[in-house]
C-alpha cells in the first residue's frame, strides 16, 4: 500500500496509486443543500484533499479524465449532471505569509490573486476569448474580469476558497491591531469577501465552498460575507473528512497481510492507534469517533516503511497547535477552561455550540459563556464526549496527543526555564524506575 502523507492533491492520490477514502457520495449531497458553503475542520484534517477533490470533479477541463479519476469511486457510478461543468477557481489563503508589515500582507493577498486569476487563464485559454487582465495593486480587479470571462463564455464559476482564515488567525494570535485592520471597516479580507458575494448574486459565481478551521474570521467581516451555510456541524458531514475506525482496521489488516504479520498485530496496532488519534465528533450526536487522517496516515506510513509504530507519535506538523490553547489561555477564563478540559471527574460544560463569534466575544466573555469551549471544539483540541441529562455539551480531550498538547502547555508555564523542566524529569524519572519520592531530589 502506498499512503499519501503530506499529499493533498486528489489529482495525484488518484493517478499515482495512494490509498483514498471514498467520499464522493456526499458531492450530490452538497449540491443539493447549497450554492455557498462553508466546511470548517481542524488543522491538518484532510480539508485541502476534500477541496481538490471537487476541483477536479467540477473542472470542465478534466473532462476527458473523469474515468480515471472517479469511475471506480462512489460518484463515478452515479455522477450528478453537473460534473465538470464548470470553470474552477481556487484560492488558498495558508499561502499568504503573515509575518510581514500590514501592506506587505495585503500586497501578498492581492498577489495570491492575481496569481491564481493568471493560472485560470492559462488553464481555460482555449475557452476564453481574449487575455485576462490583472492589477498589481487591486486582485479584485482581476477577479472580475475571470468571472466575466467565465460568463460571457456560458460557464458558470466555482469559487473554491482552502483555509480562508490562515494568515488571518496568525495575526490574531499576536497582532490585533493588524487583523482588525483586516476585517473590519473596510479591511481587505472582509472587501475580498464583499467582492465574493456581490459576484455571486447572478453576476457569474455559481458556486462557492470555503474551508477554515474556526468561524471567528468570518463573524468579524459580518456583513461583509453573511451569505454562506454554515454545514461542519450537519449530520451528513460530520465525516466527510477524517477516517473511521472500520476503515482504519481494513487499512492495517492489508498490511498485516501484506508483511506476514497476524491478526494479534492489527488488533494491537488499531488499540494504539485509537489511544493517540481516535475521538473527533463532529456535530451534536456522542457516537463513533474520528481519526485525524494526517496522522493516522502518518502512522500508517511508519508500519509500511519501517514496520513499526513512528517513535514519536506526536507528528511535527501538528506541533504548533500549541499555539492554539496557548492563545485560548490567554483569554479570560481561558485557564480555567483548560484545567477543567484534563480533569475527567469535572469537564468542560456548555449550553450549545457557539457557531458565530468574533474575536470581541471571546475578549469580554463571561465564565459560563460557550464562546472559548466552542473555539476549542473547532480547533479540535476538544470533542464532544456526551449530554448531560439537560441536553448540555460534555466536553472532553480527544486522545492522547492532544492531551500531551496540554500537559505541554501547563508544563511551559509551571516550569518556564529549561533546568527546572529537565529537574523535573530526572525526578520522574528516578520516580518511576526506583520508587523514590521526587522531594529527595
């Protein structure tokens, strides 16, 4: 089996032979529930794949590639009439660096732009009349002239949007008076957004679908994109990426086969990995949990190399989600929630999910407000682990690598310098190999 770690690109995970989780049975579901959609899930939970897989399903430039692609998948046997019908324009925000000067940032965005508006002309040449026009300090200016193109042609447009609030979070966790400027007034994320939706009320956007992590970037430009559905939480989706523990069980049972290992290693395998990966719920039902794929498929990759478990379970990419709780820590009422999510006998408990909140929430919220423990959900650093007999959200840590992301968190702040942290576990150490107490030492 080849696994398609740090691979995103359906294209590729098609044609080269990687190992796919078959969701293109939802593609009819989607296009039955909305024109505008936003899908949000965390870091590194296989949205970018979701994304170019409907790329490639909606381009009318890979037409002649449809068997291939998706003629043994779930949607090939039945493809809905509007498969590759469409010109397809994609947009990824997680490439906009954020460590720059405020212009340097909206320079890189109308950049991003004006780049991806250059590729579509290049890709759609031969269906377009006339070279698309550009502007070095205005991308919004290229993105009409691509969606009157697209028009005057008789195609519709699919807006695709990968990870709309990247760069925007990074200013959010330490530059505030940057991302206000963003967002509000008439910040240019939120007039990106204002172009977005005026394009797409019948004047060449057909479709739109937006990925993210949280709904704080999109509460902040209000109005100035208030037309999307919101479908992270609906049932139908709520595994539309990551993978279940039936598909993670076949996985290592073909590589159990596949190296001469019996059905003891599979199970012994699956019982690891449901410690370390297992526990996402998406949605407001406790049942079956998710895998985060990144690092299920991270893990898998280790078993078909190295034929092992990798000896750090915690992959590096996923490192600076650190970053995340440390930011919710900060916040008031931030610690308390955090002490609560590891202590099983008194989690976290809210009302409901909060699906629409600003970063001005978050700021003055108060003790029992679901605005914090919501933000974690989306994040994935908590889950939904069950309802109290009031209908409330039991909240909880979804496995141990996230909880490891915790311990980490309130170790850094206990033990700030590193003599005292490496102390602490040369006492633990000497702990438990020897029994002794850690006051000897």
């Amino acid at each position: 089996m080849k696994f398609p770690y740090g691979i995103a690109d359906f294209h590729a995970i098609r044609t080269e032979g990687y190992y796919y989780a078959d969701r293109t049975e939802r593609i009819r579901v989607l296009e039955e529930t909305g024109k505008q959609l936003l899908f949000l899930r965390p870091r590194r939970f296989g949205k970018t794949a979701w994304l170019t897989t409907l790329e490639n399903y909606y381009d009318l430039a890979r037409a002649g590639e449809f068997d291939t692609l998706f003629g043994s998948l779930a949607i090939g046997h039945n493809p809905t009439v509007r498969r590759n019908s469409y010109f397809v324009l994609r947009w990824d925000f997680s490439m906009i660096d954020a460590s720059g000067s405020l212009a340097e940032i909206r320079q890189a965005l109308h950049n991003h732009i004006n780049a991806q508006v250059a590729d579509f002309g290049v890709r759609y040449g031969d269906w377009l009349s006339g070279d698309l026009q550009t502007h070095p300090s205005d991308g919004l200016v290229a993105l009409r002239f691509a969606v009157s193109a697209a028009h005057a042609c008789g195609h519709g447009l699919y807006l695709l949007i990968d990870e709309y609030d990247n760069f925007a979070n990074e200013l959010l966790h330490g530059r505030r008076t940057d991302y206000d400027a963003l967002v509000s007034g008439e910040g240019l994320l939120k007039t990106v957004f204002k172009a977005v939706k005026s394009l797409a009320s019948g004047a060449g956007i057909d479709r739109v679908f937006i990925t993210g992590v949280s709904p704080v970037v999109l509460a902040d430009i209000s109005s100035g994109y208030n037309v999307s559905k919101n479908v992270s939480l609906d049932a139908r989706f709520v595994d539309l990426c990551g993978f279940t523990e039936a598909e993670v069980a076949a996985v290592l049972d073909q590589l159990a086969a596949e190296h001469g290992h019996d059905q003891d290693w599979s199970a012994r395998m699956l019982e690891i990995m449901r410690t370390w990966y297992n526990g996402y719920r998406f949605g407001y039902e406790p049942g079956p949990g998710l895998y985060n794929p990144t690092l299920a498929l991270y893990f898998f990759d280790a078993l078909a190399t190295a034929g092992q478990p990798p000896r750090e379970m915690l992959d590096s990419n996923l490192a600076m989600d650190r970053n995340r709780i440390d930011f919710i820590a900060r916040q008031p009422h931030g610690q308390e929630l955090i002490g609560a999510a590891l202590d099983p006998e008194h989690p976290p408990v809210i009302a409901s999910l909060a699906h629409h909140f600003g970063i001005e929430d978050m700021c003055r919220t108060p003790k029992d407000a679901p605005f914090l423990g919501s933000l974690l959900y989306f994040l994935g650093a908590l889950t939904l682990k069950d309802q109290t007999p009031f209908g409330e959200l039991v909240l909880g840590i979804p496995n141990l690598v996230i909880r490891k992301l915790y311990v980490e968190k309130f170790r850094d702040q206990l033990f700030p310098e590193y003599p005292e942290r490496e102390s602490l576990r040369e006492a633990a150490k000497s702990l438990y190999t020897q029994g002794d107490s850690p006051s000897n030492h």
